[in-house]
C-alpha cells in the first residue's frame, strides 16, 4: 500500500507534479509536467490551482510560482513536501473513515456522510477502495466494522499513523500521561534508552489498547495462536511462544501491561502480553544493546525458531558469494539484529505502507545484488514455500534483505590505512587534520588517523615533505595546501589506484 493511495485523484496529480519538480530542481516547464502527468492543459491547470490554494493557507510555508512556459515550487527550510502530503492525506474520506473506525469502533454512515460532507455512494465507494487497499493486511471493512486479528489491526494503525504522522493527536496534551509512564517502565525493563521512533510507535499502541478496551471491541483472539501470520513453522512458533511466557521479559512487561490496564478498570484478556511482545519484536522496539536480547536468543534456540533458520539461510549465502571472510564483533552483532528484526517482522506481520514515494531495492531484479538475490529468493521460496504469500508484502523483505547484503559487502571490504600529519598554525591545522580524516573516510573503503610514528599505512598523505613519514606508509601525497581543490581530486584518484591494486 502506498500513500498515494489514500489520496483523491486529483491530489495524487498535485503530489506527483511536486515530486517531480523537486526531483528536478524546482522548477519545470509546463511542457515537461504535462508530458511526465500525462495529462491535458485544461487538468494541469486544475492541479495547478488547487497547490496554490494550498500554498495561500500554508502561511507561505511553501510557493507555487507559474509563469508563462514554467512553474517553480519552493518550501521554507522548516517545510517539507511530506508535510503537504500529510495534510492532503489526513483530509482524505478514506483516511477520515479510517479514524472513525478507530475513534468510534463501528461507523454510523449516515453521521460520518454528514461530518465528511460525501454522497452515501460515494462512501460505499471508499469502502470499496479501502477493503482493496486493507486486502493486504488481511483486514476488511464489513457492516461498518473493521474485521481481522487484534495484532494486525494494531499493527495497521500503528503503520497509518507513523507514515502520515497527525502531530495534533500525537502531542503531549492529547496524549493520557498513563501512556508515557507505562512506556518509561518498558524502556526501564529493557534497560535501554528506546528510540524516537520506537516510542512514538508505543504511545499509538497504547492508545489503540485503551481506546478498543473502552468500546468493548477486541475479540476474543485465543484461536488466533500461535499469533504469527505467516505458517512457516507452526510447531517451532508454538515452542517459541510457550518459552516466552516462562521468561524474565514476558513477567516484568506483564506485571507493567496489568498495571496499565487495571487503572481503567479493563480487564486483560490472557495472551495481550504476547501480542505486545510479539509487536516489539516485530517492530524493532527492543534497542540493539538491550540485555534481554540474551534471554529471547537462547529462547530462539530453545524453539528452534525459524528466524534462525532464515539467518542462517542468509549467513550461508554469503560465505558461498563471499568464502573466506568473516565479520568483526560488532558487524556481526548488527547485522545478527537486523537479520532478526526481518524475520520477525515478516513472520508476524502482513501489509505494508510506503512512507517515500520511492524506495531503494524495490526493483530489485535491476538491484547491484540482483544475481544473488535471485539465487537467495529462489532457493527459499523452494525450500520454504509458505515464507513467501505475498508478492507485494514479499518485497518488502527481498529489499530487507538486499541492505543486509550491503551491509555484508561493506563490512568485509578491504580498509586502506591512511595516516594524516600536518604542520602549521595549532587551530588551523586541527580543523584541517579533522576535515581530512572525515574526507578520506567518505570514501567507505580508506580508514584514516592522525599520524602515529609507530604504525605503517597504506598510504601517508602530509603538508611536510619528510623522508622519515615517506618510510611510514607504501604511498606518500604531499599536500599542496591545507585544502587545495587539485590535491583532492588527485587524492581521490590515487586512494582508488591504491583500493584498486589491493583487492
């Protein structure tokens, strides 16, 4: 699912002139927007209109300039083309109808005609699109009710609103005090200072459980076990589960869940703690430094989960595409997260909103790493036929995956040593020493220090021609000057000669 289409379809054309203008510049001749629109003068001007309506009640946040042949789009720096986005998409009857579902439980079509100012066929016509775009998350909108499992509709809210972000709802006075203390006592169990993002995506589940709690409206999910959308591996989810009912974690976030709820005078039904969890671990709550990774993976091995199956799957293929390498301590222990959090969120989760209106990898047949991700996506499909059921959710983890074989490919590239010594005014030749260091490591493949008279490098760059610092490093550049534009093209051309020879 993407943004785009929660939008009406003019909209979609304002936003997509938008993007394409800032992929040029700025500016755009009309020839050029009515060619990449595909569309006629009489509707650009239609589209043309309505931005500049909307930049009159931006405050002047951003402009739409037209003259004769061109049209230029500008934002104050405070000001982003995702903040009109938002705004669009949060006016929209479908998302409108999406919040009253949420507000309300169930819709009252006749009140939410009247509150969006929309036909009773149009609104069965939203539902119509809706229940097409919500297919995804295997969720439906029926008799005015949004069907499906308690953990993907929260997990669906919890997506809305982190890709269109209503600050309004969000801030501190909208949000029950209740919530960010039942947040500070998770962050104090995981002992680990939570993310922005991480937080913000627990202060709308929190706020999702309170609201369904007070309209009565969460089923009753015990035959939903073991929780897990994808069927991958039943038994092994079942191990999993039962072995974290018996942790640390599962106690102490249980004790904080029971607290929460108890104060509304809600009662918890018996598995909300492991949809909880289940939510953390699927949406990379949990820090990467937290001390409760321990204990989930030695419940990972107890169960014999299949998230460590897939790591391994992948590990696998880069020892065949890449033999003899290995990563250091702390690559591996990143890239063991990451590799985690793919699985667990490909396991427990369907659906997907795109928050960019282009991403990274989505073609991933034209991708650098498209051999070997053909090769990896092929032999798990036929080794593991349930992991992939969804060609539109699957790319999310096929370009998941294609980051971490990036990431692989970094870590293990071979480092140019490169030490830095300069001469001259202290302060100056400080910022500079500085300046070069951060320049040379730019390069992804070149690590760079001051000058230490007891090591050898690859190379040794310096403003002091010296026979002793040429000994130092296989290759000497002498530095015209503290930051000469000559000296660096001809030292980005020589750390490449140097990354080239020693591969």
């Amino acid at each position: 699912m993407r943004k785009f289409d929660l939008l009406e379809k003019l909209e979609v054309y304002q936003i997509d002139l938008l993007i394409h203008l800032s992929n040029v510049g700025g500016t755009a001749t009309k020839k050029d927007l009515l060619r990449h629109l595909n569309i006629g003068d009489y509707f650009l001007l239609k589209v043309i209109d309505g931005l500049m309506t909307s930049a009159k009640k931006s405050n002047k946040r951003f402009s739409i300039e037209v003259n004769k042949q061109t049209i230029t789009f500008q934002t104050t720096p405070e000001y982003s083309l995702h903040t009109l986005y938002n705004e669009l998409i949060i006016y929209s009857p479908k998302y409108k109808i999406l919040e009253e579902l949420l507000r309300c439980g169930t819709i009252d079509v006749t009140r939410v005609c009247e509150k969006i100012g929309i036909s009773h066929s149009t609104y069965f016509r939203k539902i119509n699109e809706l229940n097409s775009l919500l297919k995804e998350f295997d969720l439906t909108i029926q008799n005015g009710s949004l069907l499906g499992s308690e953990l993907q509709i929260r997990f669906f809210y919890v997506s809305l609103y982190m890709v269109t972000d209503p600050k309004h709802q969000l801030k501190v006075p909208n949000i029950d005090p209740r919530i960010y203390e039942t947040i500070n006592t998770i962050q104090q169990i995981l002992d680990s200072p939570l993310s922005f993002f991480s937080r913000k995506k627990l202060v709308v589940y929190f706020s999702l459980l309170k609201r369904r709690n007070a309209q009565k409206n969460i089923s009753d999910y015990s035959n939903q076990e073991p929780f897990f959308s994808n069927k991958s591996d039943i038994s092994s989810q079942k191990r999993f589960i039962n072995a974290l009912k018996n942790s640390h974690l599962f106690k102490k976030v249980n004790k904080t869940l029971e607290s929460f709820l108890v104060y509304y005078s809600f009662k918890m039904l018996p598995n909300e703690t492991i949809l909880l969890l289940l939510f953390m671990l699927g949406e990379e709550i949990i820090p990467a430094n937290s001390y409760c990774l321990k204990e989930l993976d030695l419940i990972e091995r107890y169960s014999d989960f299949f998230v460590l199956t897939l790591n391994k799957e992948f590990l696998n293929l880069m020892n065949k595409y890449y033999p003899n390498t290995c990563l250091k301590n702390t690559h591996s222990s990143t890239l063991h997260y990451y590799l985690n959090t793919i699985g667990y969120h490909h396991l427990i989760f369907k659906g997907h909103i795109d928050y960019y209106w282009e991403r990274k990898y989505t073609d991933w047949g034209e991708s650098e790493h498209s051999e070997i991700i053909h090769y990896f996506i092929n032999y798990l499909k036929e080794k593991y036929s349930t992991l992939f059921v969804d060609d539109t959710y699957d790319t999310v983890l096929i370009s998941k995956y294609a980051h971490a074989i990036n990431f692989y490919e970094e870590c293990i590239k071979t480092k140019i040593s490169v030490g830095v010594f300069l001469e001259g005014d202290l302060l100056y030749k400080n910022r500079f020493m500085d300046w070069w260091i951060k320049y040379i490591e730019l390069t992804t493949f070149a690590k760079a220090d001051p000058f230490a008279s007891n090591q050898l490098y690859d190379l040794v760059i310096s403003n002091v021609d010296c026979s002793y610092l040429k000994k130092r490093g296989k290759y000497f550049f002498f530095l015209t000057n503290y930051n000469e534009k000559k000296d660096i093209f001809d030292l980005d051309q020589l750390l490449h000669e140097i990354y080239s020879s020693s591969r």
